[in-house]
C-alpha cells in the first residue's frame, strides 16, 4: 500500500460479516449492518507526549480489531474501501 497514516492513526479494512444467520435464514446486503470488526492494513508512528517522546503503538498490521460503529473515515484507495481512525476508537484486539 502507498498510504502511510501519521501520527496515532490506523488504517483498517473490515471483515465481512455472516452471510447467513444461525437459524439459516440468508441476510439481503439491504438488511445488513456494517461490521464493527477489521484488520490493520497500517499504521503510524505513534502520538507524541508534550515533552515529544514518542507514544508506542498497541496494534500492529495483521491485528483483528473491534471498534466502535461510527469510528473512523471511510476512503476507497487502490478501488478498497478502508478506514482511518485514531488508535483510541479501537475498543480491543482479538486474541
């Protein structure tokens, strides 16, 4: 990817959600939500305190994530639709 975010950012795609539902029933895209749940494509360098030491990040590229529903901006590069949301609208990491 040609796209490096700055700062505390993350670049994420999301992952598909089920197609179907546990009783069988096959979901229309009309009636489906988006998914709350991604990889990291990217990432920055991290925030930096006042002093100007550098704030680590928590996720790495590969991590699946869970964030919040309305998180981040959505952008379509290389004809992908991602997302870049500052490292604190991740809510957690999936082991």
């Amino acid at each position: 990817m040609a796209f490096k975010p700055l700062h505390d950012r993350v670049v994420v795609k999301r992952v598909e959600g089920e197609e179907k539902t546990k009783g069988g029933l096959i979901i229309p895209d009309s009636a489906k939500e988006k998914p709350a749940e991604g990889e990291v494509v990217a990432v920055g360098e991290g925030a930096r305190k006042d002093s100007g030491e550098l704030i680590a990040m928590s996720v790495k590229k590969g991590d699946r994530i869970l964030f919040g529903k309305w998180s981040g901006t959505e952008v379509t590069l290389n004809g992908e639709e991602l997302l870049i949301m500052k490292e604190s609208d991740i809510l957690g990491v999936i082991a």
